[in-house]
C-alpha cells in the first residue's frame, strides 16, 4: 500500500485564485473622454463572470430520442460602480452619456451597433498584481442602469451603481501560471 507522505503534497505549493483580484478595462467607453476609459476600472466593485450554455435540442426518431446543442447563449454580466464625486469623471456620468448613446431621451435618437459597443477585458490577479485570467467580452454594452438604491438620510453608506452589460461572446485567454513555487 502507498503511503501518503504530507510533505509531498501540491496544496503546500498552491495559491487560491481569489475573487478579490480583478479588473475590468474598457477597451474605449462610447461617448465618454478619452481619458475617461480606466476611470470605471478604477471605481469598480463587483462583477459576474462569463458563462456559457449550450441548450441540448431534443430530436425523435422512431422509438427512440437524442440529443444535441443549439446556439450558444451568453450570460448578461452584472457589475457594480462606486458612485465617488468626480464631475464628469464619475461613473454616473460616465454611464449615463454612454446611455444617451443607446437612447437619447432628448431626441429619441439611437446608436448603431458599432458606435455604443466596446471590447472589455476582465482579468483576475495574482497577489502581486500580474494577470492570471484574462476574458475579452466583445460588443460589450450596458442594457440596464441603476444609479443607486435609494437615498436614506439615516445611513452614510456609499452610493452604489448597478449594471447589468450585454456582450456578444467571450474569449478567455491560457491562463497563466504564475506561481513561483517556493
């Protein structure tokens, strides 16, 4: 019989890959300075993960059943924004003038596809920083805004935005390793 020598063990040597280390960078924010595009990243707090699903299609054949995949379905991606005051830096003004692009409620105007899409990269860290995960999420977009839960003159808590953002699909890159293995 093996013996189990602790010692020998991989957990001494494995690093978690904690949901703490992350961030999200917007390739260009539509309708936003140019100086604009980390200023989300930076004021960023929560944010969903890609997730993939292929529905299984149920075909018939005579007594019997199969099955295969349809179309792929990407997830909606939820985020949440600190709501800091920056002026036209702010993530409310951000998002809202990349919201006016969809719909601008002023003229009733809409954006083509190509002008209020974005290409975002979410990327999970190791402790020192460095990217181990890294998702592209092309013709990114935000479908929903809420620019806070509601105002309460009893509580000092921040103000927090949440969105939700649609993207056509996903990429993630080879993770890398980079753990040194001391």
């Amino acid at each position: 019989m093996a013996q189990l020598v602790l010692s020998d063990s991989r957990t001494l040597t494995m690093e978690p890959l904690r949901k703490n280390r992350w961030l999200m960078q917007f390739q260009k924010i539509p309708n936003a300075a140019n100086d604009t595009n980390n200023e989300l990243s930076f004021v960023a707090l929560t944010s969903g993960v890609p997730e993939l699903t292929l529905e299984a299609k149920e075909y018939h054949r005579l007594n019997e059943r199969f099955y295969m995949n349809s179309k792929p379905s990407w997830n909606e991606l939820p985020m949440t924004f600190y709501d800091f005051i920056s002026g036209t830096n702010s993530a409310a003004d951000i998002l809202y003038k990349w919201m006016t692009l969809l719909y601008n409620p002023l003229t009733g105007a809409m954006a083509y596809k190509s002008q209020f899409t974005t290409t975002g990269t979410l990327a999970m860290l190791d402790p020192e920083g460095a990217p181990v995960r890294i998702w592209n999420l092309y013709q990114m977009w935000p479908t929903k805004v809420n620019w806070g839960e509601g105002l309460d003159a009893t509580s000092d808590d921040p103000n927090i935005i949440s969105v939700t953002f649609r993207y056509d699909f996903a990429i993630k890159q080879d993770d890398i390793d980079t753990n040194p293995r001391t």
